[in-house]
C-alpha cells in the first residue's frame, strides 16, 4: 500500500512539472486597440514566450482582410533570480480592408497557435470608444465627398467637394479618383484646397476642402467615382531610453523631441463612397454640335483698332469664343459664312483653359485675314455658335452681329516689267547688281530656314545611328529580370529591375527611386510590396519578404492601362 501511495506521488510530480512546463511556454496574438476606423492601421503583436524558434509565423492567413504594412521581430531576454528568460516578438503594422466585424485568425508557429481576436471596423470619421478618455471620441480622420448635381446631361459639368477632416497631423499625396471605366470621366481639379482650422478642447482639427470639375461622357446611370486619399500620420514610439532620466525630451535636440525623431510612421487610407447619379441625353433640340455650358460668349476685335480697308490689302480680325463649365475639348470650331467682295483665310484655332471663380472657363482664339477684291460697301457676315443653357434648359446663340465696312481704291499697283529700273552695270565689271525686293528677301528667309531644318534632321539622323558602346548597355529586360530577381530574392536586382521598367513605362518622368514609382502607379496593394522591399533592403534581412505576394501585385500593375499625364498648364491637375 506504501508503494502504491509512493508511485501515486511521483506521478502527480511528473504532471506538475510538465504542466509548469507548459505553462511558461505560451504563443499569444494581442492588437493595441480593438475598434479600428476606417482606413487607419492597428498594430498586432505576436509573442512566443518560453521557447526559441528558428522559425516565423504563418501570417498568410491574413491576407484576405487585411493589408500588412510592416513585419518586425525582437528577441528579448530577462534574468530575474540568476534564471535567463527568453521571449521573441513580432510587430505587425496592419490596415482592415473592409468595415464592420473583423476576425483576426488563428496564428500558428511549430506546434503552437494563437487564440483569434475580433475587431470591429467602424466607417472613416465615426465614433470610436476610448475607455481611457472616458467616453467615445470622434475618429482621427474622416473623407466625405458630394456633387451639385445628381441629374446632369452627358458632358455638363458637375461640381465634386471633398472634404478631410483631420485630427492627427495628416500629411500625403493629393486626393485622387479611380474609375473602373476610364472613358466615362474626365475630371479636373479646380485649385488648391481651403484650409480651416479650429482648435476644440485643446485640439487642433483641420478641413481641407477641395474641389474638382467631373463631366461625364456617357449618358444613363453612372457612378461618380471614389475619391481615394493615402498619406500617413506620425506617432511617438515608445522606448526604453537609458538617458532618458539625463535630458528632458521637450528641450532636447533643439525643440524636436527625442519621440520625434523617432516617431513612427502610420499609413493611412481613405476613401469615399461612389456616387450613384443619372446622366440626361443631349437634348433634341440641339445642333451638329452638344455644347452644354452655363455662359457661352463671342467677340471679335481688329488688330489694329479701326481699320482702314483697301482693296488687295489684308486686314486681320480675331474672334474669341469663351465658354463657362465645358472643357477646350468641347468647343466647336467657329465657322465663318462666305461674303460677296471679300476672300477670307481662318487661320488654326487655338484653345486654352483657366479656372476662376470655382469654374472651368475654356477659350478658343482664332484669327481670320479678309481680303477685300473690290471697293465700295462690303459686309462682314455675322458669326454665330449655338449652345444649351443648362441654367435655363434652353438652346441659345451666341452671335456677332454683321458690320459694314467701307473699302478704298485699289492698292498701289506694282510696276510693269517695261517700267521696271533697268539693271545698273558697273564698268569694267560683266555682273549685274539687282536691288533686292522685299519679296526677294523673305524668299532668302525661307530658304535659310529650311536649309536649316534640312540641316538639324541630318545631324538627328547622323547621332541616332551611332550606338553606344556594348559596355554602357545593361542587358537587362525587365519583365523577364523582375520575376526572376524576385524568385531569388535579390532584392538589389529587383529594385534595379524595378527602375528600369518604371523608365520605360513612363518616359516623361524622372525616375530615381521605388518612392517615385509608387507616386507614379497609384495602387495600394503594389505600393505596398514597393515599401516592404525598401525595408528588407535596408533591414538588411530578407526573411519576412513574401515573393509570391510581390508579383501578384507586379502582374496586376503590369497589365493595367498606363494613366498618361495630360500637359494642361491652366489647371493646378488632372485625375482620372
């Protein structure tokens, strides 16, 4: 019976020991707060305590509703009692890519599993509850955006407003719009934004407000796309500063806070929600051309003043056509009716476009030379363009009226050849010495220049053949070098690879670095990969790097229609 008793004993020991064993050994999942807006990140944390690996996490269970921005990892050791204690981190940096209630998975690593953890996602500006403010508190940034008009006709120009909020120091690129039809939109901006600022319990919230021109090209029901806005905001990091005790963070480094050097940088991610609208038809009413404008107006000036009109002398007169709320695009060309007595050369009109006032105002300039062939009373014919009054839902006319004009006797006659000075012949000499004649010396002008231009295509033609030295080409293609350096994780290649297929994709840019390929591409997920790659280049460590994820994103982008820019100057930009 004392046996007995003395196995049942050990045995209880042995189950102890390993229950104490399996206690200090944990993997648990914890997120720094469990409501999130959205369009802001969060940060998981992942700690394997107890136990050392040589292996990561399984984070691939987070893709489908989540976008990960970063991955870090730390080992830290504790002696407490002469006994070494060995835990190891990793530090997430995720965004939600939906709103509502989120569950973030089981994780597992070797043999252990995280416990899942629910979110709730709350739409962008809305309240969050902060436990340790006591309350709810609205979010830190919020995106909102509405139309003037959600029954226009096709062409017609809507007015969009967006709006940020900010209560964060957001900082970032300028808002922009996605459509999944390109050819349904063409959208301006109308300026700069307005900021106001107001400060509310010690707090520094700020709106911009900006403002874009939309005009739809196809009539029925339409979306007005989403405006996206992806920027950051900076938080302190918390450290653990051996001199903190020694120098006052508020002082130090002359005015900027040690946290402040050392803050860190958080994504963030807005987005409105498209717009349903319907989009009228031209109207019936309306001619060989749809010109839907809110103001339509036609002038017309001499160059020089009042002119006097002679017969076989050219007399310039130039006719402006300015239109509010329509795009240069969209102006027909001014027509000029034929007239008894007089030939007339239009010559090549010329648009341009400004904003003023809120509005999108275009112009077309075009001059045209009249040529009386006879003396007497002449009339100019009237100049007419017809327009849709979108105000008055009316069709008008703008018009210059008919002028008379008076012409003179004929132009000084040119000399007949029996008239003309004989050529002077100077003794002792056989040339000939000609006077040259204003005609003489434009036909010398014309010559010179198109000797010129002759000249310049050779030498263009002459340094294009000469090919450089093999040395200074790299053979490097990058749709079959990018896969390739990605596959074998040579991140130095692929970046380079990267640059050289950014160049070529678009030529007109200046192209330095992965930044200025993300500002170019304008697509999160790849934008994503491009700052995962700079960390594992800088990290110098290449372990957390996903491959697989890289060129999804790459073949995604690679296949997408090139967004060219347009030379427009009298915009401040163009998002289409």
């Amino acid at each position: 019976m004392k046996k007995i008793k003395n196995i049942i004993a050990i045995l209880v020991c042995l189950i102890l020991v390993s229950a104490g064993s399996a206690w200090a050994q944990s993997f648990t999942a914890t997120v720094n707060r469990n409501q999130i807006p959205e369009g802001e990140t969060f940060l998981l944390t992942l700690s394997l305590n107890g136990a050392k690996t040589n292996s990561s996490p399984d984070l691939s269970v987070l893709n489908q509703d989540f976008t990960t921005y970063s991955v870090s990892n730390a080992l830290q050791t504790n002696i407490i009692n002469g006994k070494v204690d060995q835990s190891q981190q990793w530090n997430l940096v995720l965004m939600p890519n939906k709103t509502g209630s989120l569950s973030i998975p089981s994780i597992k690593l070797d043999n252990y599993a995280t416990q899942p953890i629910t979110l709730e996602v709350r739409p962008a500006g809305s309240e969050i509850n902060t436990p340790s403010a006591g309350g709810t508190q609205p979010g830190k940034f919020a995106i909102a955006g509405k139309i003037n008009n959600k029954n226009p006709y096709v062409q017609e120009q809507i007015i969009y407003t967006l709006k940020l909020t900010d209560r964060g120091g957001l900082q970032g690129e300028a808002p922009y719009f996605e459509s999944e039809d390109d050819g349904a939109w063409i959208i301006k901006s109308l300026g700069a934004p307005e900021i106001h600022s107001q400060i509310v319990n010690g707090q520094t919230i700020r709106e911009l407000i900006f403002k874009y021109a939309l005009f739809p090209q196809k009539s029925g029901k339409l979306q007005v796309p989403a405006a996206k806005f992806r920027g950051f905001y900076l938080t302190k990091e918390t450290r653990n500063d051996p001199f903190g005790r020694f120098f006052n963070d508020d002082i130090f480094l002359g005015g900027f806070g040690m946290t402040d050097v050392f803050a860190t940088k958080n994504p963030i991610f807005l987005s409105t929600k498209p717009i349903d609208i319907n989009v009228k038809p031209a109207a019936e009413t309306a001619g060989d051309w749809w010109l839907p404008a809110q103001d339509v107006r036609l002038h017309a000036q001499f160059d020089a003043g009042k002119p006097e009109f002679k017969v076989g002398e050219a007399v310039t007169r130039t006719v402006y056509l300015q239109a509010t709320g329509v795009i240069d695009s969209q102006l027909p060309e001014v027509d000029f009716p034929q007239a008894a007595g007089l030939k007339q050369y239009p010559e090549k009109p010329e648009f341009s476009m400004k904003v003023q006032n809120g509005q999108v105002i275009a112009t077309e300039k075009i001059a045209n030379v009249y040529i009386p062939g006879e003396s007497g009373e002449l009339t100019l014919p009237a100049v007419s363009v017809p327009w849709f009054n979108v105000k008055t839902n009316q069709p008008e006319i703008a018009r210059i009226p008919e002028q008379k004009i008076i012409v003179g006797g004929s132009a000084a006659p040119a000399l007949p050849p029996a008239a003309a000075p004989a050529p002077t012949v100077s003794a002792g000499n056989s040339q000939t010495a000609s006077p040259l004649t204003q005609s003489r010396i434009y036909a010398l002008l014309a010559a010179a220049f198109v000797f010129g231009l002759v000249f310049c295509f050779l030498l263009m033609r002459f340094f294009a053949g000469r090919k450089p030295h093999a040395a200074a080409m790299p053979s490097i293609n990058p749709q079959k070098d990018i896969p390739a350096a990605a596959r074998a994780k040579d991140l130095r290649r692929l970046r380079d690879a990267l640059l050289l297929w950014a160049q070529d994709r678009y030529p007109d840019e200046r192209i330095f670095s992965l930044s200025d390929v993300e500002r170019l591409v304008h697509t999160q997920i790849f934008s994503c990969e491009l700052e995962k790659i700079d960390e594992a280049l800088y990290s110098k460590s290449d372990a957390e790097w996903n491959p697989d994820l890289f060129l999804k994103a790459f073949y995604t982008v690679n296949r997408m229609k090139i967004r060219r820019k347009k030379e427009d100057a009298p915009l401040p930009g163009l998002y289409k």
